[in-house]
C-alpha cells in the first residue's frame, strides 16, 4: 500500500511507464520548504500533472508522447494512478554540463533542463528510479490540497500496489542504472 505520490509532468510519467526514462530532474517546487527539494519518500505513486509541461519543454522526438499524454487526460477533478518508483541512487548536480550528458537517458528539452538547473541557484537532483505498474488504475477525486507547486502529495487513502510488475526487466534496469552510475561518477570506475 502507497499514500504518498510525486508530481511529475504527464508526459513524463507516460516515459516513466514506458520504460524510456528511469530518471527523474528535480528543484523544487515554490511550496516546499525554502523551494528545496528532497527526498521525503523512498516509494511513491507517480503523479501526472498538466500545468507546466508544453510542446518546447520536451524534446522533439517526444512530442508525440507528449500529444499522448494530452489526448488520455482524465476528466477534470480526476486523478489516474497506476505507475508506483521506487528510489535508487540520488546525485545532486553542481555543474550544468553534468545534467546535459543525461540528455539521451531522458525527454526533457535542453531548455528546459537548463532552466531547472539555474532555478533560484545552480544545481539539479538527478533521481534514479525503478518504475513499476500497478494490476489496476486508480482513478480518484482529485483534492485541493493536492493542487499547489510542491513535489509530494499525501493521498487520502493508501492504495494497493501488491502484485505489481516492473516496467523494465532487471537486466535493462541495471544497463540504465550503469550507465546513469558512469556518467555522474566516473572516477569511480578509473
């Protein structure tokens, strides 16, 4: 059972659940205490949310993902879950450039990664998360106290996520994981 949940782009949750990102780019959002982000579950519901994302904020191969997402809005008031992370390894980035070499593990824009990293001050939170899909959707009402800019939502109710499957298999999971691991640490492996 979850009760927690993080808000995501819904075309980025759609990635999520596809299997063609396992990362996620966080600062922080305008509630949360001094507009820093951490992380305050280690499991959680993925949270699609509508606001912010558009067209430029995603590469352009992902557009049509991004069209995607759009077209399988619920209805107003309505909140979908079905996809549940799990943290792994968390890096903080100081340097930009550091964020740029991930561009090919994610479908955020250059823009827009360049725009979190120099929100308020320098410096980004590089997530790694294993994604996993609930056996069924949830759709529920969405409450006012969810609304707002901050990351973490406390559903509530928990909902079940027994009997889950991975979106990605082990093997594909840990190719990511390696590769992520080599990009951000490298001297570690010298």
């Amino acid at each position: 059972m979850l009760q927690h949940a993080l808000k995501e782009w819904a075309v980025i949750c759609e990635a999520l659940a596809r299997g063609q990102q396992s990362l996620l780019l966080r600062k922080g959002g305008i509630a949360e205490a001094d507009g820093v982000f951490c992380v305050e579950q280690q499991r959680f519901w993925l949270y699609p949310t509508y606001v912010h994302q558009q067209n430029d904020g995603v590469q352009e191969d992902a557009r049509p993902l991004l069209h995607h997402a759009e077209a399988n809005r619920p209805p107003t008031g309505k909140l979908r879950l079905q996809y549940w992370a799990e943290v792994g390894t968390v890096y903080r980035l100081h340097a930009e450039l550091s964020a740029h070499i991930l561009s090919h593990l994610h479908i955020w824009s250059e823009e827009t990664v360049r725009n979190r990293f120099h929100y308020r001050e320098p410096g980004l939170n590089v997530m790694m998360v294993r994604v996993y899909r609930a056996r069924q959707v949830y759709e529920i009402d969405e409450a006012p106290e969810y609304a707002g800019c901050r990351s973490w939502v406390e559903l509530h109710q928990a909902l079940p996520n027994d009997d889950s499957t991975p979106v990605l298999d082990d093997t594909n999971y840990h190719i990511v994981t390696r590769q992520i691991d080599l990009l951000l640490t490298p001297t570690a492996y010298a």
